[in-house]
C-alpha cells in the first residue's frame, strides 16, 4: 500500500497546542486519526493524547489478526478511548472530564472505514475535488441542518 502523510497545526488564541495526530500502518492496512483537545474543557491535550494513543496501541494489537470488522474496531477504540478519559478524570479528581474531538480511518483493502467525534472531519480527494465524508456532532451544524 502506497500513501503519504501531511499535517499542519496552527495555536490560535491558546498558549498550547491541543492537536495530536497518530498514523500507523500494517502490510495491508493504515489507520490515520486526529484528536483536537477542546480548549474549554481543563487539558484537552490530554484527551486528544490519549485517544490517539488508544487507537494506535489497538491497531498495533490487532493488525496481527487481521481486520476482520473494521467498524467494530473503531467503535470499540472510540469507547475505549473515551473511558480512558473519563478514567483519567476521575483520577486527577476533574469536576470535567477533558474532551476532544476525533476522526480515525481504516484503509483496508482500497476501502475507506471511519468514526468521528465532534467537528474534526474527514475529507476524501476524488477527480482534483475535496469531498467531505463526515458533518459536524455540533450545535452549528444542528442549526444548519435544521435551516
């Protein structure tokens, strides 16, 4: 599998960056995810590391056995990271848990799997046109939607 990898970060108005970006790859599959700490919530970099984290480590597990549901496997990696940040929360005593939003992609076999959280998206180049595979879990996007 051929495939390149680019990312750009930008601090805007925060004194930290909050973005974390994970890519790993077997011989027949690639995860690629994004996590962007939210800046009102106490350490969002923290969710944002941990979620990239949980992801990687699972595809790492499980790129072994094979792929044999990568819907399933997202999933449970998305629930998987979240209570790895409300554990965290708990222990450090957060009246908040920290939060973050995230996409991750599977690409097995030339077939695109994905999960999303929030308002990171994932978008698909096609024929020189950008095309946006996911809509926003956010308030905007609910008023967009309901004109």
């Amino acid at each position: 599998m051929k495939y390149s990898v680019a990312q750009a970060s930008r601090i805007v108005g925060r004194k930290s960056n909050q973005d974390r970006i994970g890519c790993v790859h077997s011989s027949n599959a690639l995860l690629t995810v994004v996590a962007d700490g939210m800046g009102g919530h106490q350490r969002g970099e923290v969710a944002a590391e941990l979620t990239v984290r949980i992801f990687t480590q699972a595809f790492e597990s499980q790129a072994a056995k094979g792929f044999h549901d990568p819907h399933a496997f997202l999933s449970q990696s998305a629930a998987d990271a979240h209570l790895a940040i409300m554990d965290y929360a708990q222990q450090h005593g957060m009246e908040e848990p920290p939060g973050t939003t995230c996409v991750a992609c599977i690409t097995l076999d030339n077939t695109a799997y994905w999960v999303h959280a929030g308002d990171s998206r994932l978008y698909h180049f096609r024929d020189s046109r950008l095309l946006q595979k996911t809509r926003d879990h956010s308030l905007v996007e609910k008023m967009v939607e309901q004109g």
